[in-house]
C-alpha cells in the first residue's frame, strides 16, 4: 500500500516536470526574440490591430524606427509600438536586427550585395549607428537611416552598451524641438532653450527620451543635448590638432557631424563640415523657360543659387556653384563638380513650364530611392509650409544631373513660369527671400 502511494506521488512529479518543460523551453524562446527589433525600412507604414490589411489601423511607424519584435505570423510582424501597445505591420516593410554597430571609417560605402565589385548605393559616416541583420564572410549586412546594404565588417564595431537611468542632460541648442515619438517625421509637442536641464529617461539610436523640469516629456535629438559628466553623445573622435587651435567632433547618429570649439560647449554651426553643390539650371546660350513678360529662368536659378549659398554658409557649409555667371555649363560638367568635391548634398535649381498654363507649384525630384529619397523628403515640410505657392509633392524624376549623379541629389522645380501668377510671384525678392530660406532649413534638417 506504501509502495503505492509513493509511485502515484512520483508519477504526478514526473507528470508535472514534463508538463512545464515545454513552458521553460517556449518562455526562453520568446524571451530570445524579444530581444530582436523590427526596423522600419519605408517611409510610411500603418500599424494594424490584427495580422492583416482588413484590420484598422492603429498609427503610423516610418523609415529608420525600430521597435520590439513580439511574433512574426503569416508575413506580417507583431511590434510593440508605444510602451505597452502593440499591433501588426507588413513584414516586406521591416527588416530584424538584434544588435547596433558603430561606424568607424568616414564615408564607408554601404554596397548592394556583399562584394568590392557590389553596387554602391551610399557611404555612412564615422561614428553612425547601424542595427546588423546578418553577416557573410568579411562583410555585414546593416540598416543605415532606412537603407539596407553592406560593409566591410572590418570598420564596425560593436555599439557600447549603457545604462542611462538617472542621467541628466543639459541642452546646448538655442531652440531644440521635442517630438512626441523619436522620428523627425513625429509631432512637436515643445521646444526647449539652450541650458535647460531634463532628465534621460529612455535612449534610442540618436535620440534621447526626456522629462524636463516644466513637464514637458517627449523625444529630441541626442546630439544636442550634453550629458552631466560626458559627452553630447557616446561617439566621439578627435580631429587633427593645429598649432592654434583643436577642434572636438562629436559624430550624431543620423550622419551629421557638429564642431565644437575646444573651449566653448554645444553646437557652433550645423553644417559645418558639410559640402554643398547649388546647381543653376541652364544658362548662357541655355535659357531655359522663359514667361510671358520675359522672365527667364536662367536669370531666376542663378539668383536663387546665389541668396542660398549665403544662407547656407551662414549654417557653416562649404557651398560650390556650379556657374556663378550666365554661362553655359555641360550637364556632365555639373555632375562631375558634384564628384569633385565629393558633394554631401547637390541641388539642381528650375523653374517649370508646362503647356497648361493653370499648372502651379513646387515639386521635388529625385532619382535613386536609396541615396536621394532621404534628402528629396526633407524639402517636404519647409516647402509646404510657403504660402506664396502650392507644394505639389515629392517624385521621381529621371533627369541626367539626378541619374547620372552619385552624389545625394535632387532637382527643385521652384514654381512655373509658364503661370502668369507663379511668374509674378517667384520675380519676387519676397518669394526668393522664404524660398531660399525653406530650402537652407531643408538641407539644415537632414543633416540633422
């Protein structure tokens, strides 16, 4: 009978440790992909209550975010958008990473396929965060702002892992916007002014989770805010030192790069290392369109060219015409100025005309998705923000100076002179004045 009892006793024990074993072995297989993140790889994308397109949409995630991964199910991937909220996005939008990498060369190139002979479609900046996919051999597959390619896995090294808590930081930008999710595409809810103090509460690539002092919570960027007892952000590396003067770089995430006088503290100029090339459509015996009361459009783009090189020189920019007179000018002797001096950015500046003499407006071109699209996108905001005339959106333009060019580019068609209203208006030193300025605050952004 006492025999009995205890086989039935041993039974339930083994009957109760093969029941949770399978527990124990699910558990550690959804902590592991926890751990994974799904990075956002277009430039808008729904967040759905279920696994599928039938199912509302809760929010919008965009290219570069990256967000816990819960399961993959059917081809859509579960996330944890917002602390605590959850919901489904396509999977062919996403790509997995585990981990995060630090660029350790200047201008990197980032290639389409794991080879020296693999098509370049970028070039990273020292000192960028990249989330790894994979690797193959010598070479590292890696999301940089939202493209995927790979690098030579001998220049990236593993990110430094810290604990943030506690931290606090004090901006050093004369007016920083805060935003409701870490993405410059996401709502400003505030503004906070050089000196404020805030607490660190959360930390993503390039971007710092606050609270400040008067309440205001939300997401700014880590570049410009000084961590107490360390550097604006974790990347750092010394510039070469001359006789009279060091200079300190502090290398932000999202590939901008900030010089910092040795003796001073916060950013001084936020292009600062940064070439642009203004192109001036046309010119010389090339005068482009041309209004019906005479204005003409090589007269318009070399004007636009010269007020923003100004303004953008203002923001410590090396900027290069690529005509500063009526000249005549190649278009291949363009693109190759854009080569020469290894252009961070090139601008090509139009005005449009068109046989419907109603069509109005400004538009944005770009040729390659993975090395213009990120620039074209930022003119979106500034730009449709004119009143003076309509922003008709950003596209796809299969011109020689955009497709010919391996530099960042883009082609501005600034208003159309084949509109009476839209001739009068762009003639205007107003209208050049907010042009111009649009566009700086476009290039400023994206280096941001």
């Amino acid at each position: 009978m006492r025999r009995g009892i205890w086989l039935a006793l041993l039974f339930c024990l083994l009957w109760l440790a093969a029941a949770a074993w399978p527990v124990g072995a699910k558990g550690e297989k959804e902590m592991e992909e926890t751990k994974r993140l799904a990075v956002v790889t277009a430039d808008r994308v729904n967040v759905r209550q279920g696994p599928g397109v039938p199912y509302r949409p809760l929010a919008n995630v965009h290219r570069g975010e990256a967000y816990r991964l819960i399961e993959v199910k059917d081809g859509w991937v579960n996330i944890e958008w917002k602390p605590n909220r959850t919901g489904w996005i396509a999977a062919r939008y996403v790509a997995l990473a585990k981990e995060t990498a630090i660029v350790q060369e200047n201008r990197l190139r980032l290639r389409q396929e794991p080879s020296r002979d693999g098509r370049i479609i970028g070039h990273l900046a020292r000192g960028e965060t990249v989330w790894i996919i994979k690797e193959d051999g010598e070479w590292t597959e890696v999301i940089a702002d939202g493209a995927i390619g790979w690098v030579s896995s001998a220049y990236l090294t593993a990110a430094r892992e810290s604990s943030i808590s506690h931290q606090t930081g004090i901006v050093n930008a004369s007016s920083l916007n805060v935003r409701a999710e870490p993405s410059l595409k996401a709502a400003r809810v505030g503004r906070l002014v050089r000196g404020e103090e805030v607490e660190i509460v959360e930390k993503k690539p390039g971007w710092y989770k606050i609270a400040s002092q008067t309440g205001l919570d939300g997401w700014v960027s880590s570049a410009y805010v000084q961590v107490k007892g360390g550097q604006a952000n974790e990347k750092e590396a010394e510039a070469p030192q001359s006789a009279d003067r060091s200079l300190l770089s502090a290398i932000a995430p999202s590939d901008s790069r900030l010089y910092v006088d040795s003796w001073t503290r916060g950013p001084v100029q936020a292009l600062a290392g940064k070439t642009i090339v203004l192109d001036a459509g046309h010119g010389g015996k090339d005068g482009g369109a041309k209004s019906a009361d005479g204005v003409k459009e090589k007269e318009l783009t070399l004007e636009t060219a010269r007020l923003l090189k100004n303004k953008l020189q203002s923001y410590g920019a090396r900027v290069v015409l690529t005509r500063s007179s009526d000249e005549y000018v190649p278009l291949s002797a363009r693109v190759a100025m854009a080569r020469l001096y290894q252009a961070d950015a090139f601008i090509s500046l139009h005005y449009d005309s068109a046989d419907d003499q109603q069509a109005s407006g400004i538009t944005v071109y770009y040729y390659d998705r993975f090395a213009d699209y990120g620039l074209a996108q930022s003119f979106e905001d500034p730009l449709s923000r004119l009143a003076a005339l309509p922003f008709r959106g950003v596209a796809f333009g299969d011109y020689y100076v955009l497709r010919e060019n391996d530099r960042p580019s883009v082609l501005l068609e600034l208003g159309y002179v084949s509109n009476r209203t839209d001739a009068a208006t762009v003639a205007t030193d107003d209208y050049q004045e907010a042009v111009t300025t649009a566009i700086a605050d476009a290039v400023r952004h994206y280096f941001e």
